[in-house]
C-alpha cells in the first residue's frame, strides 16, 4: 500500500545516531513493506535491532492472540459444519519466564487453542505493542478532530507473530523456573486454574520459537520481515532492558527521532 509523499524527511523507528529531531516531517511511504531500495535504507533498523525490541515487547505484554486452526472433526463438542482448518485467534495469557525467547503459557486443556494444537493444528502467537501513556504531541498530518479510537498511530507500532509448536515444560524445569510464581505475578487470577486445580485440566507448557515475522511500523522508517530465529534467542537480557519503546514514559512525542525506540548504548 503506497500513500503519496507529501514532505521529505523520514523517521526510523530505531535511531542508533545523534540526533533529535528533524525539520518536518512526511506521512508514511510504505505500510507494509520496506522500499526496495532508498536512501533512507541505512537507517532503517536491522533485524538484529527488531529483535530487540521484540523481546522488550514480549517481556512487557501479558497478553497475546494465540492463532489455530479448526480440525476435520471434534468428538467432543458440537461445532457448526464447515470449520475444517478455519483460522480461529483466541487472546490468551503468556509470561516472558525463560531467557531463551520461549513464552510460557498454561494450557487448559478444554480451550479451544488447546484443543485445536492437541488434534494436529499449527499455532501462532502474535503480540503488539500498546503504549501505557499517549504521545504529548501528535504529528498534524494524522490529528483530527473527531475523538480517536486509540490517542496515537497503531499502524505506526511495533507488532510481530510468533510461529513455533508448544512443548510441554517438564516438571523440574516447572520448579527451577519458578513459572508458578512469574506467571501469577502478571496474572494473578490464574491461580485458580493452575495445573492440580479442580475446575480444568492445564498444564505448563512453552512456544518453541521457530520463526518470527515482525512489522516494526512504517515501512519507510522500520524493518519489515523475517528475523532470523538465531538473533532472537541470542538477544541478551541487558539488550532487551537497554532498549526503550514509545510510550513507555510519559511525555513522548510520536514521530520524535529519539522516541522511537532508542538503544541506549
């Protein structure tokens, strides 16, 4: 999707040069692609760079949209006709309680997700990036009016899926891990579902991370596509704590060159 030029500066999302602002600004040249080639290629951040960031998203969002699919048949509900690997996304808990990239989530094993993964489904687990404070200031081409859905660009904002298998977490890695307390600790209310309670059956179990795609916002100003699975199980806890995402203090301006997500190297 191609919107018209109508300045001449661009933003990238992640600055690792000096500098704070720019005289003005264009509204966005690529949605959902980066540019074959421009200019602005080089400061477009690298996957490596994402994937930091990746990570920071994933340790700061408790929740997230597991993606499955409908099998050929259920024996065990009445489901309409039709569903046959119909695509279903269902939001559900995850907690960042390894150092390896891997979510943690507790499976109850009646959830349709869990349900669909134990008859042969794929799944996916996909995240954004939800600033807890609105920008101070908005850049004019997108201000209106009329009372916004969300007080910022979302289009502009980091999102990414994750694509693996869950693997049930073995019950000494369950101990050392500590996963009861890092879990309820974001989510305090599934203490009454864990694994031994007597409402569901569930268990401890992690998404092995086989690939990851991530739309880091504009194309014309952030990385698009695949990060490679070996830079995001090597991004190092202090990489992750060292980056900042916008909107994570208040007084940020959207579009600021040093507000888009800064290593602070």
């Amino acid at each position: 999707m191609h919107i018209p030029a109508l300045f001449s500066a661009l933003l990238p999302l992640l600055p690792l040069v000096a500098s704070t602002s720019l005289p003005y600004l264009e509204p966005p040249q690529y949605i959902f692609n980066n540019p074959s080639y421009s200019p602005s290629m080089n400061t477009i951040p690298s996957s490596k760079e994402s994937a930091i960031l990746a990570r920071r998203i994933l340790h700061l969002t408790p929740l997230a949209t597991l993606a499955t699919t409908f099998p050929n048949s259920h024996s065990l509900e009445t489901r309409p006709s039709g569903l046959s690997g119909m695509p279903i996304g269902l939001m559900d808990y995850i907690a960042d309680c390894e150092s390896t990239g891997d979510p943690t989530i507790l499976a109850i094993n009646i959830a349709t997700s869990f349900k669909n993964v134990a008859a042969g489904s794929n799944i996916s687990v996909s995240l954004q990036w939800s600033p807890p404070y609105p920008p101070s200031s908005r850049i004019s081409f997108f201000e209106s009016k009329k009372k916004e859905a969300v007080p910022y660009s979302a289009a502009n904002l980091p999102r990414f899926s994750l694509l693996g298998y869950l693997e049930v977490i073995k019950k000494e890695e369950v101990e050392t891990l500590d996963l009861k307390g890092c879990f309820t600790d974001l989510h305090p209310d599934a203490r009454f579902w864990l694994p031994g309670n007597s409402i569901h059956e569930s268990e401890w179990v992690r998404l092995v991370v086989r690939e990851i795609y991530w739309i880091g916002g504009f194309g014309d100003r952030a990385y698009i596509g695949w990060i490679p699975v070996e830079e995001w199980r090597n991004v190092t806890t202090q990489e992750w704590q060292e980056v900042r995402l916008p909107g994570e203090k208040k007084g940020w301006k959207e579009w600021a060159y040093d507000n888009l997500g800064q290593l602070e190297l």
